[in-house]
C-alpha cells in the first residue's frame, strides 16, 4: 500500500452529496507485491466486498481502478449501464428494482445498484383548478403569488450610475412561515376580491425524488454495476439482453444499454470493416505486381490460417476478442502474406526463367526459399514474444495484440508451407490444362 486518500462530502470542484465519502487505496506496483507475494488488485477489491458487505445503514462500494478496461480498452469502473425511460417515475422505478434483481443475478457481476437514491418526504401544493376558476382566480396567479410568498421575485431594476440592482419582493420572513400559516394568505381574483389560499389550495404529504436525471430530454433511471473476474462486458451484456426481454415494457418505457458498450459494440463494427478493409488492399496491391488475378488470390489463402492461430492462442490464453487482438489482426493482414508471396514469387521465376514444370518449380522454391521464410517468421515471432507475456507494469493492456499476432503467423507460417503449394499447383496445372485444350481446338478449326 502506497498512500490513502480520503474525502467526505462534495467540495467547489466535485459535485458530491454530503452524506457519501470515498476512500482511495494506492496499491504498490505489480511487481512489487508479486515479489512480496501479496494479492492482485482484483482479489484485493474481492476481499473488501466481503468485509463491508453488512455493514447496517451503509452502502459499500468497492471498485478497481482503470486506465484500461477489460481487454485493453478503456472505460469507467462501473462499465455495466442499462437505462430504463419513460416519465412516469414510480413505474420507472418499478421497473428498474425488477433490472436490478436480473443484473445480480449475472455471474461477474458486483456492486449493482439503481442511481437515483430513495425518496425524500415533501408538502406538495396542489390548485383545485375548479374552485380557481369558480373564484375567478388563474393557475397561474396562483402559482406566482406562492413563489413570491416564500422564494420572492425580481419585480424591477434599480439603475445608478450606469449600475443596475434587482428589487426582490418576497414576504417578511418567509422561511419562518408555517404551511398553515401561508394557507391563510390571501390573493386577489379578477374582480378585485380577496380570496384565502386555503380555498382553492391543499396540501398533499408525499416523497419526491431528490433528482432527476435525463437524456435526450427523456427522464431516465439507471442500473449500475462494476465487473469481476474474468468475465468480459459484451458477454455479460448479451446475456442481461437476453434475460431482459422476459420483463413487460408499459407504453412509452424503453429499455437502453450504456454508452460503454454501445462504443465498444460500434468500435468492434469499426476494426471487422478495418479487417476486410486491409486484405482487400493488400491483395490490390499484390495484383498490381504480380500482374495477375491468380496468383494473389492464392497468396490469400494463408489468411484464413493465421485465423487458426489467432483463434487458437487467445482461447489458451484466456484472452477476449477485443480492441488490442482487433489491431493485431489488421497487421496481421500484411505480415502472413509475406511467406507466401515468398513462396508464389520464385516459382514464378523458375517457371518462367528456367522453364520448370509446375511440380518441380514448387519443389525448388520450396528448398530454396524455406531458410528466408523462416527467418522473417522468426523474428517477428520471438520479436513478440515479451509483448506477448505481459511483463511490466500495464503489459497486459499491449498483450493481446501481440498474443493474435504470434499465433496467427505461427500457423500460418507452418501451414502455408503445404497448403498454399497445393493450391498454387492444382490452379496452375487447370491453367496449363486450359491452355493444351484451346491450343487442340485452334488447330482443328485451321
């Protein structure tokens, strides 16, 4: 443990009820307490869930610090957010305890809670319109003549010296009225009559909601809740979406998910179009200097191998499908070409050079071109390999990246060795087979 912070209540700068404080724990680095054998962050905040999870007339909350969320990408600690919207509050609220029960259900998922707090108790003023209007008297007058009785209300500006002052009116010590006493005001109506509040004004004891939140206009009530373990945000979100539909929606309600995970979702749209975006480019540029449709279009058979590998590795390394092997998989998309183009490129010349047939220029590129190919494949591969492990301090946030990379081109490496020669040789040999044919038939015609 490095230093402890401490704060109770808000401040000029931070917006924070009085009745909650925070606590923030900085822990040594991870070398440090893997040295000292002690726990990790996430078995740390385990620990103090279980310490603080009775504690009477409290609400604890524990939550691990993040510069970079769950598979390298980053996010608040409480990435899980479903909005419930409509107008009607005490439905809203219904519907979000009955989300709330649903998201503590879901395995890895902690510290679920609903932000809009509890109710506080209220005197509302309500206009029995009828009356009003019997007494001859607007909503409206009402309603100032209450604001100016107990908040007051600029009447004017007072000018002086190129300086103006607000005139308040507002009734002689207000904040020591009772309600009864304001009841036994009395307004004038239309006809110039004093009229007693009490006639057309009741009050009414409820509990009223202390804010009100809002997105888009649209009164909104939030579920919230943190992650633990190893569990990933989309699979944790797919199944809540899941169990979510079996809840009733009344007219005019919605249920939404969090800007996390709609970003993420968006994100992951993003880097598949990035994906296909590269190969395309690659195997243009592969056309254009080989001259030729063919012989790209083999070299991109070693494509879907480094798939084997990428799929492969992540699922040995408990590693998610995320913005980190995202990236790896678009560099991917330039670097196993590589070997193959290797391969396609001298047999190709010892085709055209030598007059080799298709079998024996294959077996020759093959001999002759194995050492560079496992030269190239070698480097980057063992180049990775520290990236891979995570070592240091926020390693892991980099390691998925360079995890999708040394699987995909290990296997893709390997394999493109027998798959693409086979490919190269039976597209080739329908080639020469084509060309025989056409020659035969050219000749029969002259």
């Amino acid at each position: 443990m490095r230093a402890i912070i401490s704060n109770v209540g808000g401040s000029s700068w931070r917006g924070v009820a009085t009745n909650q404080a925070g606590i923030n724990v900085r822990l040594g680095t991870r070398l440090e307490r893997q040295r000292l054998g002690q726990r990790s962050t996430e078995q740390v905040a385990q620990q103090l869930r279980r310490m603080f999870a009775d504690v009477p007339g409290m609400e604890i909350r524990v939550a691990e610090g993040r510069s970079f969320g769950r598979g390298g990408m980053g996010g608040s600690s409480e990435p899980v957010e479903i909005d419930v919207r409509g107008y009607d509050m005490n439905l809203s609220q219904e519907i979000a305890h009955q989300v709330l029960s649903i998201v503590r259900g879901v395995p890895g998922v902690v510290d679920a809670r609903i932000t809009r707090e509890g109710r506080m108790p209220e005197a509302q003023l309500r206009i029995d319109r009828r009356k009003a209007a019997d007494l001859g008297l607007w909503v409206e007058d009402i309603a100032t003549f209450l604001e100016i009785c107990m908040a007051g209300k600029t009447a004017a500006e007072y000018r002086v010296d190129g300086k103006e002052y607000p005139i308040e009116v507002r009734l002689v010590n207000s904040e020591k009225m009772t309600l009864d006493e304001l009841l036994s005001l009395s307004i004038t109506n239309v006809d110039g009559r004093q009229v007693s509040l009490r006639n057309v004004v009741s009050i009414v004891d409820e509990k009223g909601p202390t804010v009100i939140e809002r997105k888009n206009q649209q009164r909104v009530t939030s579920i919230r809740a943190a992650l633990s373990g190893e569990r990933a945000l989309g699979s944790v979100m797919d199944e809540l979406k899941e169990a979510l539909r079996l809840i009733p929606m009344p007219n005019g309600f919605i249920i939404e998910y969090g800007t996390e995970y709609q970003d993420q979702t968006d994100m992951m749209q993003d880097l598949v179009f990035g994906v296909i975006l590269a190969l395309v480019l690659v195997y243009m540029v592969m056309a254009c200097q080989f001259e030729s449709l063919r012989d790209p279009f083999v070299v991109m058979f070693s494509v879907p191998l480094a798939a084997i590998g990428v799929l492969t590795i992540l699922f040995m390394t408990n590693t998610t499908i995320n913005l980190q092997s995202m990236i790896g998989c678009i560099m991917l998309g330039g670097i196993v070409v590589n070997n193959a183009i290797i391969l396609v490129d001298y047999a190709n010349l010892l085709r055209r050079r030598d007059g080799f047939k298709v079998r024996n220029a294959l077996e020759e590129s093959g001999r002759r071109r194995l050492r560079p190919i496992l030269m190239t494949a070698l480097t980057t591969i063992l180049g990775l390999v520290p990236l891979a492990l995570g070592w240091g301090d926020g390693g892991e946030a980099q390691a998925p990246m360079a995890r999708a990379v040394v699987g995909g081109l290990t296997t893709s490496t390997l394999i493109t060795l027998l798959v693409v020669p086979v490919v190269y040789s039976l597209i080739e040999t329908r080639r020469e087979i084509e060309g025989r044919t056409s020659k035969r038939l050219q000749a029969v015609k002259d």
